[in-house]
C-alpha cells in the first residue's frame, strides 16, 4: 500500500473519529489532566521549599510551601467534587454478607498453629507461610467481590402460568463488567413470598463472560393461584477458594400472576357429562343443520361418526354441522358464603369451586364456545371464548370469599332464553329461584 492510499484512508476515517469525539463528554478527563499537572506542580514546589529549609532561606521556603498548599486547596475544591460526581462508585456500595465455610474454617485453623508455632519458635520460613497464608485470605475476600461486581439479574415467566403445573422459567446473569469475567454464582430467592419461594432450588452459573449474559432454564410449580411478589435475589459465589460465601442482593422486582389449575379434576369429570346433557336438552330444537361429511381425524369424536356413509364408502366417515348449534354459556361463580361458614373445610370447598370454575371456562375455551362469565363485582360480555378466557382466568386468579348477604347475586341475573347458564353457589337449594331452574345448571359449593 503507498503512502498516498494510506493517507487517503486514514482521512476517511477522520470523519468517525470526529464524530465519535463529539459524542464524548471529555469534562472529567480534562478536569484529571489539569489535577495531576497542578499536583505536580505543587510537588515540585514542596520539594523547592525542603531545599530551601535546608540551605537555610527559611522565608522562601515557608513562600514555596505556602503556594504548594494552595494549589493542593484548590484542586480539592474545585476539581474533586466534579470527579467523585461523575465517578460509578456503586460497586463500593452494595452490601455484602459473609458466611465462613467449612474449608475456611479448616484454613483458618490451619492459619492459627502456624501463627503459635512462628511466635514460639521465631523461625522465618514459619513467617514467610504464615504471611502467604494471610495473603490468600486477602486475595480471596478481594476476588470475590469482584466476581459479584456488575452483576445484574432478570428473571423471565411465561405469559400465562397456571397453579400446579410447571412452567420454564429463564435465570438471566449479565456481567456488565467490560475486563473481567464472574466465575462460580449461585442464584437464589430471597425471602419466601406467599410463604413458597420462587426459585425453588439454587441456579448455578460456572461462567458469565465480560461483557456477556448467560441464561439457565428452571422447572417451576407454584402450588396455589394468586399473586407472587420477588422483590429481589441472592447472588453468591465462593469463588476463588471457598473459605468465604459472600452473598450480594440484586433487586429485581418480580410480580406473578397464577392462574387456577385447568387441569380436568375428579368434580369436572363428574359434573361435565350432566352439563352436556342439560345443556343438549336446551338446545334442542335450536338446528342441526348437516354441513359436510368427511374423512375421520384421529382428533375428532366417536359421536360424530356417520356409519351409514362409513358402511357405504368402507371409510371412517363424520359428519360437519353448521354453526347454528354453537353454544352459548354464561358461567356465574356466587362467591358469598354462609356467616356460618368460618371453618377451613368451607376454604378448601371454596377452592375446588374456583377450580372446577377454571376448569369448565377452560372447556369451553377448547371447543370455540360462545361464552360470558360473571361474578359479584365482576362481567364480561358474551364473547367466542378465546377472546375473554384470559381475562376470567385472572379474575379467578384474585377472587375471594365473601360474607356478605346471600342470593343477591343470582336475583340480580338478567333473564336470557338464548343463554345456559352454570352456576356454582352456596346457597341452600330451596333458596335459589324458580326462574334459574329450567335454564342453568346448578352446582352446589357444600357438595364439592
């Protein structure tokens, strides 16, 4: 390459520089520079005034030393303020704790007989390992904080989580240091919130690069529907040598929402078959219109085979209707409960309710149904199902019992010849009105 070609590109790359110069905030680099010259400065003059003590001028050396300390007194009033503003410190901040492990028990045992043995018999060599033993504590405790030094911790969910079912959560470490790598971290839950921690068990990270995150993925059930607050999480390490466990706290503020557990229950399997077969009663007359016959799916029902055809054509045959006979359902979930009603066994009845509530909001879900769901402070439209399931999930999520008066809830229901409706309650049965009889199915709270 000529020189010619060299300068060329070294002035196309001017303009880069230029601009990335630009950007900068040289302030504090400046302020630096102009500290140290200023400092060596009054260094000089410090020196000017010993000599001048020495050969016995004693006015100009009080005169040297006097300048010196005024350049001294004005950096520190002017520039290092700026400095300490401007510099990240946060490192020397955050608190950790410390937990001496086994093996530093054993070192610090160790530690100790050589320290008797150096004092009483004077020999070097015993000095000389007591002071490399010492500095491997020091080494270890300066280490270790540097591994737990920019580190910062998100913790991902899925978008929906139901109770009881497990779900893959991601642990992400990201090591915002730009010249050291993090080895060794343990990630934990800090405090138990709900009374169940989040992260069941320790997440464990050999290596975050410099620069770099680092995700793990983790098995999580969380045992009831509601709320999960994390406010924060335990990042140890133990790194280089293992005689200290220092623990620093990352805040990371975490907010779960569980959903009810959709999964078919022993009540839903009970209650289902006489729910469909109230429900075709009602529906009947409504049409069935044939749509289409079909080649059979391994998915579809063995109601909907058409034998006649299947004998005909020696294939599996179904038949298709038309959407004439989509359903319409209002399911309505009376959360009031008798004043009588103050033992655990009404708390656990009230819980299999709410569930048995997901589970059939659920169904409908899966079968495309037409849907509205309602409660004592709470109603959706008639929707396909598909559109509000998540919002009634999240109701069910936070809903609770109540004490307040019985049966408001259902006498206020609105008379819809259109609409069957599922209602679960725990009123007593000669309590429910006579108009809900001919279209809603009943299910009693005292009998789950």
């Amino acid at each position: 390459m000529t020189s010619g070609s060299r300068l060329a590109m070294l002035a196309s790359r001017l303009p880069g520089w230029r601009r990335w110069a630009n950007k900068k905030d040289w302030t504090g680099a400046r302020n630096f520079a102009l500290s140290l010259i200023l400092l060596g400065v009054a260094l000089i003059l410090a020196f000017h005034g010993a000599a001048a003590f020495d050969t016995g001028h004693k006015q100009l050396g009080i005169f040297y030393h006097s300048l010196a300390l005024t350049l001294a007194f004005y950096v520190a009033v002017k520039f290092v303020p700026g400095m300490a503003r401007s510099t990240r410190l946060g490192w020397l901040v955050y608190q950790v704790d410390y937990k001496l492990t086994r093996e530093g028990i054993v070192y610090l045992t160790t530690v100790f007989v050589i320290v008797i043995a150096a004092l009483n018999t004077g020999n070097n060599l015993l000095f000389i390992m007591l002071a490399s033993l010492l500095a491997g504590i020091l080494i270890s405790g300066l280490v270790s904080r540097l591994v737990l030094t920019g580190i910062q911790l998100d913790f991902l969910l899925p978008d929906h989580i139901f109770a009881q079912q497990p779900v893959l959560a991601s642990v992400k470490l990201e090591n915002q240091k730009q010249s050291l790598p993090s080895f060794s971290l343990y990630v934990a839950s800090d405090g138990k919130p709900n009374g169940h921690g989040i992260l069941p068990q320790t997440v464990y990270f050999p290596y975050v690069g410099r620069g770099r995150s680092v995700a793990q993925q983790v098995e999580l059930i969380f045992p009831r529907r509601g709320r999960y607050t994390q406010t924060a999480f335990r990042v140890s390490s133990k790194f280089p040598f293992g005689f200290l466990l220092k623990t620093r706290t990352v805040p990371t503020a975490t907010d779960i929402v569980v959903y009810p557990p959709v999964q078919p229950t022993e009540e839903f399997y009970e209650i289902l078959p006489l729910i469909s077969g109230e429900m075709e009663s009602f529906h009947r007359g409504r049409g069935h219109d044939l749509y289409s016959i079909r080649d059979y799916q391994p998915t579809d029902s063995a109601r909907a085979v058409d034998w006649k055809a299947s004998a005909k054509t020696l294939q599996i045959k179904v038949r298709e209707f038309t959407r004439e006979d989509e359903r319409r359902v209002e399911l309505v979930l009376d959360p009031c409960l008798p004043p009588a009603a103050t033992d655990t066994t009404w708390e656990e009845r009230f819980e299999r309710a709410v569930t048995l509530c997901a589970c059939l909001a659920w169904h409908f879900y899966e079968i495309n149904s037409q849907m509205k769901f309602r409660t004592l402070d709470y109603e959706t439209a008639l929707a396909p199902a598909g559109e509000i399931i998540y919002d009634v999930l999240y109701r069910l999520a936070f809903v609770e019992a109540a004490r307040g008066p019985q049966g408001e809830l259902l006498r206020l229901l609105p008379p819809d010849p259109n609409t069957f409706k599922i209602i679960l309650t725990a009123q007593p049965r000669g309590s429910i009105p006579t108009n809900l009889w001919a279209t809603a199915y009943i299910v009693f709270i005292q009998s789950l």
